[in-house]
C-alpha cells in the first residue's frame, strides 16, 4: 500500500449542537497533531462542562489515518464513539478530534437512537466545519543569478508548484513540487537552467 500524498483536516475548531427528547448533544471537532493533544482537548472539555453525564469522543491521526480511538464514556457499548468515528472516517479527516457532549433529559433513547443521536451531532459539526487539504511536496532548492531565478519562477508557477526567493549576491531559490511530479521538475530546472543549477533535494513536507 502506497503512502498518502494528501489529507483532509480542519483549519480550526467548530461547534454545532442537537436536542432530542430533551437531552441535548454538543460537539466540537478540534484540530489535534497528536494523541496528548487530544486527551487535552477532551479534558479542557470536561472541565467546561462538568455537569454533563457523558463526554463522548474519537480521534484520527495521521496522514493515512491509521491511528484511530474512541470512547463511549459511560454509554452503552459501540452507541458513541463508534458512531462518532464512523462520521470522521466517512468524510475522509484525520489529525482531528471530536467530542460530543451530552446532557441528559431524563427520556431514555435506545441504542438506535443513542447511535443517530451522537452521528448526527458529530455530522451538524462536520458541515459547519472549515476542511482545507494538506498536500506532501518535495522542496528543491537552487542557488542561481537574478534573471535565472526569475525563469525558475515563471517555470515553477506555470506548471503549479510554488516557490520561495531570499535575496542576497544571488538567489536561492525553492520549489515546492508534488512528489509524482519530481522527475519532471528536475528535468524542467535542468532545462531552465541549461544544466547549471544544482538542486538540493529535501525531506518531503506536508502544506495546504
């Protein structure tokens, strides 16, 4: 299996809320770069709220979403946080957090209707939610004169990878490129440059 090239994840936190037969279900989807930073979401979580009877909550990380948990805090087991998971996975997100709150209303719902409660409240969250898609990238960097780093940059910006300039006796310059695309840029640049740019190629990078 491949490694991912992109992911989905929010560019910041958001909230939504649902009522059903008087308990009310609050969720925030938070963006999380890790496991710590997510229990410290859902304990500031607690702590906002601390008379509700259940914080209900999953996480998904990294790039490929491999590492995934939820919890279903005191509900009956697979009625919150599988649910609430299932949401995050079906819109493709990771490096993100979700937790639904509940406060009690005294009407007792049901496993059918504790999973639809919890996937529809984590659901309201996700649409009301800012997605932006991080992209890996390659960045290959060239120390060349003026007008040569005004080529790259047409070159680089005409086929869609970005590029970033400091100024000095000469340029150095650094394209960003798609890591499918590697080859091509590189031969690109040698053509720009009539063979006398030498790339440094770097680490791979992860940016929206």
């Amino acid at each position: 299996m491949s490694s991912p090239t992109s992911y989905r994840t929010l560019t910041s936190a958001t909230e939504a809320e649902i009522e059903i037969k008087r308990s009310r279900f609050l969720s925030l989807l938070a963006p999380v770069a890790d496991e710590d930073g997510a229990r410290e979401v859902i304990a500031q979580r607690r702590a906002e709220h601390p008379k509700a009877r259940h914080h209900c909550t999953a996480f998904v990380l990294d790039p490929d979403s491999r590492t995934r948990r939820f919890s279903d805090d005191g509900e009956p087991a697979g009625t919150a946080g599988a649910p609430i998971l299932d949401v995050l996975v079906g819109h493709e997100l990771t490096y993100v957090l979700a937790v639904v709150t509940r406060y009690f209303g005294g009407t007792l719902l049901g496993a059918g209707g504790l999973v639809r409660a919890y996937g529809d409240a984590t659901s309201q969250a996700v649409a009301a939610a800012r997605i932006v898609t991080h992209s890996q990238r390659v960045p290959v960097t060239v120390t060349v004169d003026y007008a040569l780093a005004a080529a790259i940059d047409r070159m680089a910006h005409a086929a869609g990878w970005t590029t970033e300039s400091e100024y000095g006796a000469e340029v150095v310059v650094t394209v960003r490129i798609p890591p499918a695309e590697l080859d091509a840029g590189l031969h690109s640049l040698a053509d720009v440059s009539a063979g006398s740019a030498e790339p440094a190629i770097g680490e791979p990078e992860w940016s929206a």
